[in-house]
C-alpha cells in the first residue's frame, strides 16, 4: 500500500473527542496512536504513564512466542531406552485441548510399544502465576499451570434435556457428589480448594447446564489421566530433560495463535510461556523466559514493561500505551500483515471485539487485543480509516467505576471516528 500523508489526520479533533468525553474525564485513560505508514506518533495522552494491561499482557506472549518457536508447537520430548519410552512434557497446551486438538503426541505415545514413563518435575513455578487471585481457583479462566496439560487442565460438567449430568473426563466422576449443606444462590459447582473434590447442591440440575472446573494438578492426577486416555500402564520418574532428547511437534503455531488471541484464552497464554522456556532452556520457568524476552526482544521498548505472567491475569503487570504501541510496530516487521489480522480479535467479524464494532460495509476496520479485569478495560491493536490510513493504537483505561460496556463503546465511538474521518 502507498504511503497516505498524515496530514489530513488534525491532531486537535481528536484532541477534542477526549477533553470533552466525560466518561474518560472520569478516570485514568491512556491513549497513543501512531501513523505506520510515516513513522510518526499522531496523538498521545497519558501515553508515558503505566496501566494495567490485563490481557494487553498476551501481546508480549505472542511476540515473544513469535521470536523464539517455529511453525509448530513442541509437545513431546521423549528417549527411548530399549523397551522403555520416557517423555517429558514442554508445556504445549495443545494436547487433547478440546479446540486445538493436538493429537500427534498422544497418537505417538499410543503407538510406541514401549514401556512409557513420565519424567516430571521440569516446571519450575507455582501452579498459579505471580499476583493471581486466589479465590477464583475454580473460574474456567484461571485453569492451573503444569508441564504437560491435559484437555485444557479443565472438567466439564454438563446436562442432558433431563438434567443428567455428564462429566469430562470421565475419571473426574468418582469425585463429583451432591452435598445438602451446600446452598449457593444459584445452581452452580464447587471445586474444594486442596483437591478436586467436586461438590453440587442437592437440587435438580438444570436442564442443558454448562460448567467447567479447573482441576487441582500433580504428576499422579496427570499420570491418571494419560493412563485412562492411553489405556496403558504410566510409570512416574523424576529425571532431568537430557541432550539427547528427541522432540514431538503437536499442533499448528498459527492455529495456537488465533486460539490464543481471538478468545483471550489464559490456559494457552501461560502454557506458550513454558514452551517457549522449553525450546531455549530446556526447563519450564515462566520467569526466564519473560527476563529473556525482555533482555533480548523487548530491550529497545520506549519504557521497560513490568510483565510477570503470560495472561494478564495478575495486576503486577504494568505497561504504558507508547510501548505497546512500540510492540505492535516490532510484531508489524516480522508478521505478514494479512496474518496479523487473521489472528487478532476483528471488530464486527470475530473474537472479543465482534459485537463491540460494526464492520464497515462489511469491511473490517480494527484489528485488537482487548484486555479486562475488575475496572479496567483496554484495547490495543491496528486499525485502517476509510482513506487508507494505517495506524496502530493503544487505548487503556483504569479504576473507572462505569461499567466496562460504557467505557468500551465510549472507546469504540473515537476509533470508530478515527477511522470515518480520516
């Protein structure tokens, strides 16, 4: 594409949509865009100040993921000794995961003829990341962290037409039980805290209900879980990953990515960590790879990101607008553009902004990674104006005490100005 002069694009218009918008007058707004075609910042305000990014964090998952895998996501590294296969997990959290599908490690292990054996112990971190909220340890966005996930590290509980529950996998039913001092106001599952013990009220379930659970890890319970899904014996070792290692590739980077992305999914986020902390260190420390990227992807950003997990999930995370926007310009260099925008959220079309923009006679305009936890809402991505224009943005928003809907078609009505006007 030509580049289009940024002339046109009058800085104090939209100077003007901020300074009289009371909702963004109301709390802490953060906004940069920045022209991709002249290399030039077109507004700012608050761009040099640090938010939290909620999942703006998986931008820097993503580029990270970008640099350091290939065309494939690892999801196996195995030796085999004689009659014994022994294999280590890298994390990939796209084994037997109910979207993904990665299948070529399971479909190797079933097939090897050997004597299979675990090795854990690889995963270096706690099974929550820094700064995560306890309480919400049985919220299907905060599954539990481990080296080798199996289907998405989550039970689903589900009913028939005739309230008859079905649970999956299967052998998380002789931990399921209805209890009659358990009263919650509406019909809803519990996981205790300390083991999966899986409680219900003693009512009816509702017909055609839906819950998933993250359930507590360990070696035994994936261990369990590989043996009833492989149906073959799975013995535990704790043996450091060798040199020698040889690895299985599961599912499509790409196809990992737009799961990662469009849906906003935490699971994948925190797992690619670990894989890519695999491929350089042959460990699973979300850490090191996080100090890595930084050291050696991230080193030039306008200001050093405060990142510590790979979701967003925790609030210890804090970045500012310039260097996002920093961020999406790097992605920009090494990614086809037609790529990026398959894999981001497309307004009016798919992912977290579908139903936050209209398409533009059913043309897609922005391209955006949205990110949100309890009064904070952001969007930061790319966006093409009707003459052309190709931008990119970050626009943050904390401690607001509007609803996040309010906050976000506010935001929704000047990017969707922006791209009208110029």
């Amino acid at each position: 594409m030509n580049k289009v002069d940024a002339g046109n694009i009058r800085k104090h218009k939209i100077k003007k949509l901020f300074k009289h918008s009371k909702i963004l007058n109301d709390h802490f707004t953060g906004f940069a865009l920045y022209d991709l075609d002249n290399n030039k910042m077109i507004y700012e305000v608050n761009d040099d100040k640090y938010f939290t990014p909620a999942s703006n964090t998986k931008l820097f998952t993503w580029y990270t993921c970008l640099r350091m895998l290939g065309d494939s996501v690892p999801g196996l590294r195995y030796e085999v000794h004689n009659d014994s296969l022994i294999f280590w997990g890298t994390g990939d959290p796209s084994f037997l995961h109910s979207d993904l599908k990665g299948v070529n490690a399971y479909n190797f292990l079933k097939s090897s003829g050997k004597q299979l054996f675990f090795a854990y112990g690889n995963y270096q971190n706690a099974f929550f990341g820094d700064g995560w909220a306890w309480n919400d340890y049985d919220d299907d966005y905060q599954a539990e962290i481990s080296e080798l996930p199996v289907e998405n590290n989550l039970v689903s509980f589900t009913t028939d037409s005739s309230g008859h529950f079905k649970v999956s996998p299967f052998y998380f039913l002789k931990d399921f039980r209805c209890d009659s001092n358990y009263k919650p106001a509406n019909f809803k599952i519990k996981r205790d805290f300390l083991s999966n013990t899986f409680i219900c009220p003693s009512i009816r379930a509702p017909k055609n209900y839906s819950q998933q659970i993250p359930w507590k890890v360990s070696p035994e319970i994936t261990r369990a879980l590989l043996e009833d899904t492989l149906k073959q014996p799975i013995s535990l070792i704790q043996m450091p990953l060798t040199a020698s290692a040889k690895t299985i590739y599961n599912a499509s980077a790409d196809t990992v990515y737009r799961h990662l992305l469009q849906p906003s999914d935490n699971f994948i986020a925190e797992q690619l960590l670990l894989v890519c902390s695999s491929v350089k260190f042959n460990v699973l420390n979300t850490d090191s790879v996080i100090r890595y990227s930084k050291t050696h992807f991230l080193n030039d950003l306008p200001d050093e990101p405060h990142w510590v997990d790979g979701s967003g999930l925790s609030r210890y995370n804090a970045f500012t607008p310039r260097s996002i926007v920093a961020l999406l310009i790097k992605i920009l260099q090494m990614r086809d553009e037609n790529m990026i925008h398959s894999e981001l959220p497309q307004g009016g079309v798919a992912g977290t902004i579908k139903s936050a923009y209209k398409t533009d006679n059913g043309q897609v305009f922005v391209w955006a990674k949205t990110g949100s936890l309890m009064y904070d809402y952001n969007q930061s991505g790319y966006l093409i104006t009707r003459k052309g224009k190709r931008l990119a943005f970050s626009f943050m928003n904390n401690n607001f005490a509007e609803s996040p809907r309010t906050v976000r078609d506010e935001m929704v009505k000047i990017i969707t100005y922006i791209h009208d006007n110029y």
